[in-house]
C-alpha cells in the first residue's frame, strides 16, 4: 500500500532530497521498494492551481558528501533543523532519481 504524506524536500542538480527518520515508515518501505512518487501542489485562490508530479528510484543516503551537501541545504532552508541539529548516523535522506514527471499549469 502507497505510503503518502507531506514531506519536506530540496530539488537540486535534477534530483530531489527528502529527510527522514530511522524508525518512520518511508524508510522501512524503501529498503524493500525503491519505488516513489512525489506531488507538488501549489494553491493560491486568485491564481490557477498548478503543480508537478514525480516518479523515480530512491536511494537512502545516510553519510559521506552527498549527506553533508544534503544537510547543509536543509540547514540553510528550513529552521526546524537549525532548531534541532542532527548529523550523519542520526537520520538519512532520501535522494530521488525522477524517470517519469507530469506537470499542471506551470509556465
């Protein structure tokens, strides 16, 4: 069964990084299924709703640069993580590779 709720997530150089944890769902699912789908919804109720889905292969990247890169990213976009640090061991990121995307309204 799709595991489907909101994430926080970077799009960089093509590719998506999403944060997780250890003991959630997402994380137990893809070391059995590297299969993901992701949505990106933007509503505003004077514009026209648009948005973006994606398809692609998840890797689980738990340390050396690529975690860094992803972290310092994170770090600099969201406060939550300033608020409350972690660093490589504690929690991975997702990192997905799109091979399919399908987008509504974007210009």
């Amino acid at each position: 069964m799709p595991h489907v709720v909101p994430v926080c997530y970077i799009y960089r150089a093509g590719k998506l990084r999403i944060a997780i944890d250890y003991a959630s769902r997402k994380y137990h699912n893809l070391l059995t299924n590297d299969k993901v789908g992701f949505v990106v919804d933007v509503y505003k109720p004077s514009r026209e709703l648009r948005g973006m889905l994606v398809q692609g292969k998840a890797k689980i990247v738990e340390s050396g640069p690529e975690f860094r890169e992803a972290y310092r990213l994170f770090y600099k976009k969201f406060s939550w993580v300033r608020a409350d640090p972690w660093k490589e061991g504690d929690a991975p990121f997702i990192k997905v590779e799109p091979t399919s995307k399908a987008s509504w309204s974007l210009g």
